[in-house]
C-alpha cells in the first residue's frame, strides 16, 4: 500500500542544483532512498524554481559551478521565498585557487570542491535531522 504523503514526510528531500554529473552520481550514491533519502536533479536556476515549487525539498545543494552568478540567484531568489525560509542551503566552491568573495549569510554550509561525498551526506542528516525524524 502506498504511503504517499506519510513516506515524503519521513524523507529527507533533497534538490540538487548541478551539471555535472560525476558529482551528482556521487551524491545520489551517498543519497540513497533506503537510507531515508529523495533525490532530484536540476541543471538550471530556472529548473531549480520549477522543481523547488514541484518537490517542496529540504535542502538544496548548489553547484557554483553552474556560474557563479546564477547559483548566488538561486540562493537570494530561494530565502526571498517564505516557503523555503527553513530549507537548509548547501554550496558546492570550486577549488580553483581563486577566492570567492560573496554573502554566505543566505547558506547554511559550504563545501569546497574535491569534498568527501559520505561527508555531505552525514552533515546533511545532521541539518535535516534536527527538522524530521530520519530513520
């Protein structure tokens, strides 16, 4: 019997923002649904809206290697929201020896690029953790 609605709820929903797919795989590996996960992809900022409205998730991870200044529209445009005031906001820093300058007021964590999949996911259960019960 489907639980719909109930399953969502014990779920931890998560929308990741990024093109490339060798770290979405890696996160969707460490993601998993039987680990109390839901996952969905989006390549765009205009992509992220349409699924934030759609997936209603928990957190969403950017990629800021989608451009900078798109994924910094996708952050401001996410906490100008009231509906997504208490969705946890992950972004993903190149590491590419130039510093980045911007306001991490809006983000809730950053990760700079390698980073330890496993790593996200734990962080990830702790934040969400603290709002659903995750089992």
């Amino acid at each position: 019997m489907p639980l719909g609605d109930l399953e969502d709820e014990a779920m931890a929903k998560v929308l990741i923002v990024a093109q490339d797919q060798v770290l979405i795989e890696n996160l969707k590996r460490e993601l998993p649904q039987e680990k109390s996960f839901k996952v969905q992809v989006a390549a765009s900022g205009f992509e992220a809206g349409i699924q934030a409205e759609s997936f209603h998730p928990d957190c969403m991870i950017v990629d800021f290697s989608v451009g900078k200044l798109e994924a910094l529209q996708i952050c401001q445009n996410l906490r100008k929201n009231a509906d997504f005031s208490e969705i946890v906001l992950i972004a993903l820093l190149p590491d590419d020896g130039n510093t980045m300058s911007f306001d991490r007021s809006s983000i809730n964590e950053t990760f700079k690029k390698p980073f330890d999949a496993r790593l996200l996911a734990e962080r990830l259960r702790t934040l969400i953790g603290a709002k659903k019960e995750l089992v």
